[in-house]
C-alpha cells in the first residue's frame, strides 16, 4: 500500500497529531530542496508525508514555490496518493466562507512557473498527459463521502481557478472568472495537480473558502474575513483528513 502525502498550505499549517518516524528533513531534488521538511509518519492508521507547501513559517509566495521538487519528494518517497490542502477565495454563491469544496475543474491563469518534468527531451523524454478531468475521480468520491460522514457541508464539484498571486484578484479579475465558469479562487493549485499527473499521483484538492473574492466581499475587509474563518476552518480539514486516510 502506497503512501499518502498531504500537502498543507494556508489553511493547514501543520498535521498535528502525526507521529513522526524519523526527524523531519528538506528534501534535495534534481529540480532543488523542497518548500519545507518532509514529516513521515502515522496518521489515523495509515502512513503519510506531511509537506508545509509555503515553507515554515508561510514565507514563500504562490509563484515561488518549487512545485516540482515538492512533488517529485513526494513520489519518491512512496506516496501514491496526494491530498492538497488549499484555502481559497468564493466566487459562486453557494463558495460561501468556511465552507470545504472538492472541485473537479481547473482554469489556469498562472504564468511562468515550472510547469512540467519534461524540460529536456534527450533525459526526461515528453509525455503529453490527458489533463481532461485534472482531479482523480476516486479520490475526490472519497473526500466527499468522508466530508458527509462527518457532517461537513461540502460542496462537490466546482472550478479552481488558479491566479498568479502574491497580489489578491480585482473585482474585474473576478467577474471575468465567474464569466468563465470558476467558483473557487486561488493561487497554488497549479502546476501542482499537473505536476502530480505526470508523477503518476492521484491527486486531489480539499479546498476551503476562507473570504468571498474581491467585489464579493459582505462587508468586512478581505484580510479580516480570513481570520475570521481561518481557525474553524482548519478544524473542519484536519476532521475531513482524519475521516478520508483510514479510506486510502
């Protein structure tokens, strides 16, 4: 049974209640050291790599983050599913603050990040990946199932629209995306689920809409709204992880 690598981001600065089996360690790639240390160890009965995707401390910024050697660590050290955590803006309606959505769908807008492990065609070959449904269907069912088990009002389904970041979207910005489709907002779910493709990982997003996106605001500013949903929030995913691992 292979491994489960949970990628935490802001919403999930740390697993506690992980048992660590050996010292966690930043982990050197081909493609350069990993945003933070790797944690191995138990979780609710199963094996797991915890990874802190903006390094310790929350300092490295959506479009700096070394998205292949996070996921290249995670491949190899056994992980055959990846659950990344990823706190996001609401756009649809029903994306309202605090509450989990299991998206389906990505539309990117990010640019110039490292996009893919076939850099060089005469080491790393090329393989053109079906990106048709970026999310895997089993674990994104079991992310559901485990978040109804729980009582938790997900929603299931859903566009991830993925901005370059650091900077926050403008209303206009925002409207363009609702235009096209999207109902979540946020900055680091690519290229990490295309990345995880091309590994082999099957991939899946548990995201939580910490504040209504820019000109959806209900009145309280962006930075407040996010504290606000920010602890509750993260006591929803660690219920969520604690329900879907024993299932992997």
């Amino acid at each position: 049974m292979g491994r489960i690598g949970i990628i935490g981001g802001t919403a999930l600065a740390d697993l506690a209640g992980v048992a660590p089996a050996a010292p966690p360690a930043v982990v050197e790639t081909r493609y350069g050291p990993t945003s933070g240390p790797l944690v191995h160890g138990a979780y609710a009965g199963q094996d797991v790599v915890f990874l802190m995707r903006h390094g310790a401390g929350h300092k490295i910024a959506p479009h700096a983050i070394n998205y292949r050697a996070n996921i290249a660590a995670l491949a190899a050290a056994g992980c055959e599913w990846v659950i990344a955590i990823a706190a996001v803006g609401g756009i649809a309606a029903e994306a309202t603050p605090g509450r989990i959505v299991i998206p389906d769908q990505i539309i990117d807008y990010s640019w110039a990040r490292k996009h893919t492990f076939y850099d060089d065609p005469a080491t790393d070959g090329l393989d053109h990946i079906d990106f048709t449904e970026p999310y895997d269907g089993t674990l994104r069912r079991r992310l559901s199932d485990s978040a109804a088990g729980r009582g938790l009002d997900a929603m299931e389904g859903g566009v991830h629209g993925i901005t370059q970041g650091p900077r926050l979207e403008t209303a206009a910005e925002i409207d363009r995306m609702d235009r096209d489709g999207c109902h979540i907002v946020g900055m680091t779910g690519m290229p990490e689920a295309a990345l995880a493709r091309e590994a082999g990982l099957a991939y899946g997003c548990c995201a939580v809409v910490v504040n209504k996106a820019a000109g959806r605001t209900g009145g309280l500013a962006i930075h407040a709204e996010i504290e606000a949903t920010l602890a509750a929030a993260m006591a929803d995913i660690e219920r969520l992880l604690q329900a879907v691992v024993p299932t992997l």
